[in-house]
C-alpha cells in the first residue's frame, strides 16, 4: 500500500485572521489596516479576503524605525 505525499496548497487568499497570525499581530489590527486603506482587500459577498500579492506589498512597504 502506498500513500501519496501532497504538497501544501500555495493560497492566493487569506481570511484576516490567518493575515493576524502570519504578522503575529491582533486581528482587530487587521481590520483596522483594511479600514484606513493600508492593507487591500477584496469583497466576496460578506467575506474580505486578502490576496497574498496585497499582504506581500504592505510587508514590503514597512520601514523599520531609526535606531
């Protein structure tokens, strides 16, 4: 008998909470970023989704505090 091993999906939408867990931030936060227009989102019906390309940029557009 053998088992296939599968590999993880690469997701291409997240829900906000999984964006609260990835930044190790609270998930109010991320509706808060969603809500000032810091963090894209789109609208499926009721749900907001994040699309990974819009988490990747808001990542990259960080900057780090002065030392």
């Amino acid at each position: 008998m053998s088992t296939a091993i599968t590999a993880p999906v690469d997701r291409l939408l997240y829900k906000p909470e999984e964006v609260a867990e990835a930044l190790a931030i609270g998930r109010s936060t991320v509706y808060e970023l969603m809500a000032e227009g810091a963090l894209q989102y789109i609208k499926l019906g009721r749900m907001r989704r994040i699309r990974r390309t819009d988490l990747e940029a808001y990542v990259d557009n960080l900057a780090p505090l002065p030392n």
